[in-house]
C-alpha cells in the first residue's frame, strides 16, 4: 500500500540519520573510533592555523634581525648603526688603538683611570676585532667569556678594556645582554634548535674621522730595486768564484770547438738554464705514493665537507699530511666532527661554496688552529669500550662467584631438616624436665 511505503521509508531514513546523529555521538561499528563533530574540526584547523602563523611570524622576525650562526643575538635598535662610522679595517683599526693609548693623552688617563696594560687591551681589542665584520666592524656578539678566553685574560679586564673603548669612541655597545623575553627565546629556539635565555651584548667598533685624522700613516718600508731575472743570475754569475782553466785535462786549451772529446769547464756548465736544471731535478726524483690511510682520511672529510667537494682530493692528502696529523689515528669522522666542535665553540660558522674562493687554504689554517697531538674520538671510543667491557666482565665474575657461594636445594632441605630435629629435641627435654 502507498501509506505503509512511506511509513516504511520514513523509518528507514530515520533510522540511518540515528547512527551519525550530532547530537549523540556514538562509536563507529567498524573501527570503534569516535567521529569528530564540525566544531571540534572547526577548533582544531582554527588552532592549527594560529600555531603556523605564530610560527611564520617568528621565521620572519629571525630573518628581520639579521640571525646567522649557532646563538641567537639581540637585535639593534633600527637606525643606530647608520650614526656610527665604519672602520679603517681590522689591522688599521688595532694600529689606530695602539696609538691613541700611547700617544694621546685621552688614551693615556682612560689606561690610568680603569687600571689596565697596554697589553691587556690590545689583547681584548683583538680578539673583539677577529668576531667583527671585516667591512664594517659591527655585528660583535661574542660573549665576555669567549672575549676573555681568546684574549687570555679575566673578564673584569674585558669590562675595563671596554671602557676604555668607549671613551676613544673605537667600541659602541649597541644593545647590553639580558635575558631574552617570550618571543625572543622562542625565536632563538626556533633558529638554532636550543634552549637560550641569556644573549651577550651587541658591540660595534669603530674608526671616527677624528681618530683616522690624528693617527698617522704607517711607516713605509723601502722597496727593492727591480732586478729581471736575468740580471739575477749574471749578478750570481759574477759573485761565484771562477775556477782556474789551466787544468790537466789535454783538451782544456786549444781544442777544436767541433771535437767530440771538447772539454767544457764546470762554471760554464753551471750558467745553464734554471729551468733545465729543475726539469732534470723533477725527472729524477720519484715520488712516493701517499698512505691509504691518509687517502681515506681525506676522502671522508670531503664527504662530509660540501665545501671541499670539487677540490681534489691529493690536495686535502697534502693540507692533513702538512699539519701534522697522523691519519693511522685520526679518521676523517674524527677531523670533521673536531672541526665542527671547534667551530662551535668558537662561535663561528662555515662559509658556504659561494663565499669562498680557496677552500683548501681555509681548511688549512682552520686546522692549524686545533691541537691534533691528542687521542682522536675514536681512540677515546674505544677506551671507553674497553673500560665498559671490563667493568661488565668483573660485574659477570662477581655474580658467578656469588652464586657459587649459594646453597642449592638440598642442603637447604638438609639443614632446615637439623634444626627441626634440633628443635623437637629441645621440646622433649623441657617436657621432661616438668
């Protein structure tokens, strides 16, 4: 009939609305997971998007301020870095310190003034130069006890040493370090990956024109004459003493210049080319090929180093063996990882391949900076392998000896068996004795 089929569809539809009800959630028959309702999706993409925007707005502040290498760094106040002059460069600007500490009466008072050497404050001056921009002179973040250990002193002298620059108007402190606010930590946690709630001050050193006027040039060494190559060597020739011709030989005098036998002096001989002499030289010698372990060293650092990827790799084999360091010991995961603790420590930051020109030279004086005549990490590894290994042998042994030293089952039968026989006839004797 028409009126029950409605009914019926009525029922069916009713009844499959039941199942995904909004008003009463019930679990799916299949999976027994709770369906999410509208708002709580709503809820949930709303909180998404808030975190992403919060997260975009701390990417955009780091990249705002100027963020660069291992620590966060307090951001300078817009504008105050255009009032201060640049300076003359990192050698001119030591040479302009030292001078008007030693022949400027202002320089002088402010040394007398805050107790300090002329010593002490080119070291502090130095090592506040070696992490400035070498353009500019601005962008010192380091730390006063970075500052304190490369200049080898204490950091009330790095303090006084700063005073003193800021009275020459040589050093601007352009923000003090505190503790980094909400946003700050969360953006210094952002950048490098770490916990950081403390940021040193930010330092500019400078060369005003007061100070480039009044510092005079440096003193110019006078220049060598000219002299070609071949000057050179008749000059040589001239100074070498000659040998006497009259020699005993029969052909020294008087040949025949087209005779096969024709004798030629020695200090004829000796005005051949340089250049023939050093192919001769070259032709002779042979060389040796490098150690496979030196080879291997230097091919896991140039993995491991994007930098010294398109160099060859004979030239890395040279920089190591030049240093000093012995590969049978040292792998190339043992240089590379001392590399980047060094690096680390020092506050520093590798530059990429675009901003370098002689990777090989940079790799070179960056290992000269390192003591290498220690154990590598391997070797510390391995002795903590073999500490470890030892104390689980002796912790074995001790544990076999005392389970030998333990009763089995029998002798515990065995002697709970006496002390009840032991004392059964304890019991019969005081009954006896009543």
């Amino acid at each position: 009939m028409p009126g029950m089929a409605s009914h019926a569809n009525a029922c069916r539809k009713s009844a499959s609305t039941q199942l995904v009800s909004p008003t009463e959630p019930r679990s799916s028959a299949r999976g027994g997971t709770r369906i999410p309702q509208s708002s709580e999706v709503d809820a949930w993409e709303a909180s998404v998007y808030a975190a992403t925007q919060a997260i975009n707005e701390l990417h955009e502040y780091n990249r705002g301020t100027g963020q660069r290498g291992n620590s966060f760094t307090l951001p300078t106040t817009p504008g105050r870095e255009a009032a201060i002059p640049v300076w003359s460069g990192r050698i001119e600007w030591l040479r302009q310190v030292r001078h008007h500490i030693t022949h400027n009466t202002i320089g002088q008072a402010a040394l007398t003034t805050h107790s300090i050497s002329i010593e002490r404050i080119m070291a502090v001056a130095a090592a506040h130069a070696r992490f400035a921009d070498s353009t500019t002179g601005r962008g010192v973040t380091a730390s006063r006890q970075l500052i304190a250990h490369h200049a080898g002193v204490s950091l009330s002298v790095v303090n006084r040493a700063r005073r003193v620059l800021k009275t020459l108007h040589m050093g601007i402190e352009l923000e003090r370090g505190r503790t980094l606010r909400t946003h700050e930590y969360m953006a210094a946690e952002l950048h490098h990956g770490g916990q950081q709630h403390q940021a040193a001050s930010v330092w500019a050193l400078s060369s005003p024109k007061h100070i480039v006027d009044t510092t005079p040039p440096p003193a110019s060494r006078p220049q060598r004459p000219h002299r070609t190559r071949a000057t050179r060597r008749l000059a040589r020739h001239r100074t070498r003493p000659q040998q006497p011709t009259t020699a005993t030989h029969p052909q020294a005098t008087g040949a025949d210049t087209l005779s096969p036998s024709t004798y030629v002096p020695t200090h004829i001989l000796s005005l051949r080319s340089t250049h023939q002499r050093a192919h001769a030289r070259h032709t002779t010698s042979t060389r040796q090929p490098r150690p496979l372990h030196l080879q291997r060293a230097a091919a896991t650092l140039a993995s491991r180093s994007p930098v010294l990827a398109h160099d060859h790799i004979g030239h890395i084999c040279d920089t190591l063996h030049a240093v000093g360091i012995d590969t049978t010991h040292w792998t190339g995961h043992d240089i590379a990882h001392t590399l980047d603790r060094d690096t680390r420590e020092r506050g520093w930051t590798w530059p990429t391949t675009d901003h370098i020109e002689a990777p090989v030279a940079l790799l070179r004086w960056r290992l000269t900076q390192i003591n290498w005549t220690g154990p590598s990490p391997t070797q510390l590894r391995a002795t903590a392998d073999a500490e470890r290994r030892r104390e689980q042998a002796a912790r074995r042994t001790a544990i076999a000896q005392r389970n030998a030293t333990q009763a089995t089952h029998g002798q515990r039968q065995a002697a709970l068996a006496q002390i009840r026989r032991t004392l059964d006839h304890t019991t019969h004797q005081r009954v006896d004795l009543r």
